[in-house]
C-alpha cells in the first residue's frame, strides 16, 4: 500500500516545487516593478515614499522561501563534489545522495522548528513593522517555516531516492 502511494507523493512534491518557483519568478517581477516604483518616487519626483523599501524586503523574503525548494529539488544548488569525485560510485552515491540529504534534514529541521517557534512568538504579541505602515509580521513569518517544510519533504525526497539508488533495487523490485 504505501510502495504505490511514494510515487504519487513524489508527483505531488514535484508539482508543489514547481508551482513555489513560478511563484517565485512572479515575486521577482513584483519586487522589480516595487523596486522601480520607489526609485521613481525618490529620485524623479522627489517625495518620501516609505512603503517600497518595506515591501521590497517583504516580497524578497516570498522570492527566496518560494525558490529554494525547487532549486534543490532540480538539483541546481551548488555542490562541492571536490572530494566525491574521487571516491568509488557506491560510496559517492552514499556521500551525494544519503549522508548530505540526512545532514541538511537535520540542519532544516532546526530551521523549521526556530522559525516555527518565532512565527507563533510574533503572532502572540502581535507584533508589527517599526515603520509607518505597521505591518503584521506574524503572518509573513510563518512563511518562513512553511518554506523549509516543503524543502524538508524535498529532501526526503531526495534521500528516499539515495537510499534506493544505493541499494539498486527499482520501483519494479519493491
């Protein structure tokens, strides 16, 4: 039962990967155009323009956490293999794909479990932007841990991948 739902899972995760970064590529158009609307206001006309540099950081904090999930799971992140090179392929497989996959869940793991604890910390107090605009923080940060959860199921992912791959069996042999 559960060796027929992996695949599903993995389809799903790619397709949420996929939808984070077009997400995140759209958060990059918004952040140019914010970006152009301050300088603008600035520089051509002038006036004080508060609220484009709050929501520049803002929508860069939505481009990074939306982007990072599928960057790792497309495998584009960079990669210091110097070592892994030189090992036999059994043991480069075990290094690349299971030991480093099992060192970033951990590392993530603790990102999410901070991040989490502050999101609900800002949403008790209520706490808001030292700017005039005075903007709800609680809810932008929970994007935070909700990032690093879907780059921890991409890394599972990814190790679930590794562990199968290091002892050769295919989804037929399961």
């Amino acid at each position: 039962m559960a060796d027929r739902s992996l695949p599903r899972v993995g389809r799903f995760i790619d397709r949420l990967t996929q939808v984070m970064l077009a997400a995140s590529a759209l958060s990059g158009v918004a952040l140019a155009v914010v970006v152009t609307y301050g300088v603008f206001m600035r520089y051509v006309l002038r006036t004080a323009e508060p609220y484009s540099a709050e929501l520049s950081a803002i929508i860069l904090l939505f481009l990074a956490l939306l982007a990072i999930p599928g960057v790792e799971a497309l495998g584009r992140h960079v990669q210091n293999d110097m070592l892994s090179s030189h090992f036999p392929p059994r043991a480069s497989t075990l290094v690349l794909q299971v030991l480093a996959p099992l060192v970033a869940l951990l590392f993530v793991a603790v990102l999410i479990w901070k991040s989490t604890g502050n999101a609900l910390y800002s949403l008790k107090i209520g706490q808001i932007s030292a700017s005039a605009w005075a903007v709800p923080l609680g809810p932008i940060k929970l994007i935070i841990p909700v990032g690093y959860i879907v780059l921890c199921l991409v890394i599972v992912q990814k190790l679930w991948r590794g562990v199968i791959g290091l002892t050769g069996r295919s989804s037929r042999d399961r």
